[in-house]
C-alpha cells in the first residue's frame, strides 16, 4: 500500500481566500490527505499539492458564481469544486451530486464535521435525479468527462437562463468545438471560456461557461423533466 505523502503547509494567500474559514478548509485538506488517499478518493501523489491544485483552484471558482443562487456540483467525488466554493460562499445552497456510495459516506462525514449547513448530499446519478431535485441556477464540475458528455448529464439539471461552469485544462477551447452540435441539441445559447484566479493560482483556472437558454436539455429532457416529476408527485401522493 502507498504511503500518503505529507501535506504541506497553507500557503499564505488561502489564509485572505478563506478568510474566517480558513481553519474548516485546514480540516478539510488534512482529511483529504489522510482519509482520501485511504479511501481511494485521491491520489497520493496529490497531496504535495493539494492547496495549489486543487483546493484553491476550486476556490476560486466562486469569482464566476453570482450572489445566492443554487448550485448543483455534478460527480462531486471528494467534494471538489463543491466543498471549497461552500467554504467561501455561504450566500449558495449547494448540492453535492455524487453515485457513489463510498465517495457520499465521506462528502457527508466532511459537510457535518465542517459545519456546513447550506450543502446537501445527494447519492446518484445526474440522468437519475432528473425531475427530482428542483432545477438549479448553476451546475459545477470538475474532471468529471468530456464536455459534450458533461453538458449532457448537467445542462438538463438546470433552470431556465441557468449556466454550468466546468473547471477545465489547455484543451478548453478544442472541448467547445468539439462539442457545438450536442450543446445546440441541449438548448445551449452561449459558451465562453472564462480564466479566473488572479493573484491567486498560477496558472489561472480555466471555467467553461455554457449558457442556456428557457429549455435547459432541449425538448428531450424537457419531457423527461416533467414524466419525472408527475411520478415524483404520485409517489407523494399514495
């Protein structure tokens, strides 16, 4: 079995993007550090760089999310971009969207020991709960799956004029290309790349911006949406 490497120390930047989290974040690296890596959630080899990479890479993804809206963060895993953006933003009620079971066991252990009580954890997934979590203003994701097949699973969770934001690489702009006639099938109006982070990480992060339009998912999904939400209210009922 490999050995965890040891996290380092903070750097000191996430102390002024933290703020008066900044303990609850410290937390939350030292048990990705230790029962991530045994859980199989993340790599040892990520630990050396766990605040660059990844815990402030997602951080400041909040930058992009405007003020008190819902969020629904697709294929959550370890809780990344979703635990970190809660961390900064408490104004956002987030879901955390994750099959799982393992992964929800820790996502679930992290929200309670942190204190967070504008996330919830939901088990499944995304084609799953589809009608069945009220649609949100914006769906996140990270190393989730390509874009076509990442809109695919999180535009149809959207409200209308909603937006998913994807923490993406170098290949951001090819993605977009390459994903044109399946996000126009999804009721897509608009795709940007936007890079956020300055002063912050270097390099900065890359967020895939997709835009839709009244009919999240297209006219497909907008007949799943509500099949699935009379079923919904028939199981209510009885």
């Amino acid at each position: 079995m490999t050995e965890s490497a040891e996290l380092p120390q903070a750097p000191e930047v996430a102390h002024a993007v933290f703020g008066e989290f900044f303990p609850e974040v410290v937390r939350y690296a030292e048990l990705l550090a230790d029962a991530g890596v045994k859980r199989g959630l993340i790599g040892p080899r990520e630990v050396p760089r766990l605040w660059e990479r990844h815990l402030l890479n997602c951080a400041v993804l909040s930058e992009v999310v405007p003020q008190g809206v819902t969020v629904c963060d697709v294929g959550s895993g370890a809780g990344l971009p979703g635990i970190p953006l809660a961390l900064v933003r408490r104004d956002l009620k987030i879901t955390l969207l994750e099959p799982l079971l393992r992964r929800t066991n820790f996502l679930q252990e992290v929200v309670e020991l942190l204190g967070l009580d504008h996330v919830t954890v939901v088990r499944g997934r995304a084609e799953e709960v589809l009608g069945k979590l009220p649609p949100v203003h914006v769906v996140t994701a990270r190393a989730v799956a390509p874009l076509d097949r990442l809109a695919g699973w999180g535009v149809p969770l959207l409200r209308p004029y909603g937006e998913m934001l994807a923490l993406k690489g170098d290949t951001a702009e090819e993605e977009i290309q390459g994903a044109r006639a399946a996000l126009s099938k999804l009721g897509v109006v608009e795709t940007s790349v936007v890079q956020v982070g300055e002063g912050i990480v270097d390099p900065l992060s890359t967020v895939v911006r997709v835009e839709v339009g009244e009919s999240p998912g297209g006219v497909r999904f907008a007949a799943k949406r509500a099949k699935a939400a009379r079923v919904s209210r028939t199981r209510r009922r009885r």
